[in-house]
C-alpha cells in the first residue's frame, strides 16, 4: 500500500513544480505531498525490514 502512495505523491509533487503559475496553495499542496512521500518511504522501508528480518521482530517483542 505505501509503495503505490510514494509513486502517486513523487510524481504529483514533480507534476505541480512544473506548473507556471504557482502560488501559496501550490506550495501546500507540495509540502502535503513532500510529507506523503516521507511517510510512505518510512513506512516501505519498516515492512521489507519486518518481511526480510522477522526473528529481529519476534525477539524484539518477547
């Protein structure tokens, strides 16, 4: 799920730089969109660790 989300927001954020005109709501809408991004990339990168290093998880939790 958050792969998906991490495209979707790179290329919306990349799509809105590009526009002409640009004022205060094109600079919230890219901070809204940087924040997805990171959070997705956050989130991505905890799943592969937990699919990839799961006794780490398991003793973590014992």
């Amino acid at each position: 799920m958050s792969a998906p989300l991490f495209a979707v927001s790179a290329m919306m954020g990349l799509g809105a730089l590009s526009v002409p005109c640009q004022g205060a709501t094109n600079g919230g809408a890219i901070s809204g969109m940087a924040v997805a991004v990171l959070i997705s990339a956050t989130t991505a990168g905890h799943c592969l660790c937990v699919l990839l290093l799961p006794q780490a998880y398991i003793k973590a939790g014992s």
